[in-house]
C-alpha cells in the first residue's frame, strides 16, 4: 500500500474503493441474475395460477347455482310442507268431530288430540271412563233395588195417631163414611 491508500495488485495499482465497488457490483450481479431466475419461475408458474383460478372461479359459479338452485327447492318444499300442514290440520279437525258425533256417551271434552293417533288413544280413555262409571251406576242400583210390583197390603200401624184418626180410620174399616 502506499501513501495514498492505494494497494497494488499483481502490478497494478487499484484503489480500496475500486475494489469495493467492484464487490459491491458483483454482489449486485449475482442478485440480479438470481432475481431474474425467481422472476422467470415465476413467469411461469403464471399460466398455471392463471388455470387455478380459473377453475375455482367456475367451481365457485358452480356452487353458486346449486344454492341458488337449491333454495329454490327449499322454498318450493316448505311451500308444500305448509299446503299438506292445512290439509293435514284440517282432516284431523273434521275427524274429531266425526270421533265426536259417534261416541255420543263420551264426553265431549275427554276426546281431544292433534293427530289422529292422540284422538284414537282419547276415545280408548273415555271408553274406559264410562264403562268404569256405567259399572259403578249398576252395582250401586243392584244395591237398592226394589223387588217389582206393588208391597204386600198389611195394616197400618196405629202408632203415632191421634185418637180422632183411630177412630176415623176405625169408622172407614167397618164400612163408614
């Protein structure tokens, strides 16, 4: 090296700042080809990208449709469910006042229900209620029934009457007034 900094190389003077440059630009080089190695892989994985994207935009109008598509059938079977809901509501409803108009000893009010199945299993219950109740009604008349036709005559007992009635009732056996 000498006074001015300067250093020689095999037999040539070059500057510490040339040197520096000259690594700095070689640094420089060797990024920049490296980056044009990345740019150009990545130029072609461009077209590649460019189909993936493609196809998942046409899977997602795809899709897309067959929501759409689907909702409609949605709506189209709720619409339905309701319409057979009336029909259904209505046949239970005209079948337990049918129910009810022919089983008149059941009370009106034991036969209920919100499908026929509940309306069938009231009816086995009511039957059950007034078969239990007619049962409980017959044995309590078997218990005090009356022998048919009229008593026997006797007489009547004079306990308890006045002197005036014995003698009325006395004047009315023997052929009185």
């Amino acid at each position: 090296m000498d006074e001015n900094g300067n250093e020689e190389i095999q037999g040539t003077k070059v500057s510490q700042n040339e040197a520096s440059v000259t690594e700095d630009f070689e640094a420089i080089e060797a990024q920049l080809k490296e980056e044009k190695k990345a740019r150009a892989a990545l130029e072609e994985s461009l077209p590649a990208r460019d189909a993936r994207i493609a196809e998942l935009e046409s899977q997602l109008s795809e899709a897309k449709a067959e929501v759409v598509s689907r909702a409609k059938e949605l709506e189209a079977s709720a619409a339905e469910l309701a319409t057979t809901k009336e029909a259904r509501d209505q046949a239970v409803a005209k079948y337990l006042e049918m129910v009810k108009a022919s089983n008149p000893t059941i009370p009106e009010d034991i036969i209920s229900g919100e499908t026929i199945e509940e309306i069938d299993q009231s009816i086995v219950k009511g039957k059950t209620i007034v078969e239990a109740v007619r049962a409980a009604m017959e044995s309590e008349a078997a218990a005090t029934k009356v022998p048919a036709g009229a008593p026997t005559r006797g007489g009547i007992s004079l306990e308890g009457m006045s002197p005036r009635e014995k003698i009325a009732y006395g004047i009315q056996q023997k052929g009185g007034i």
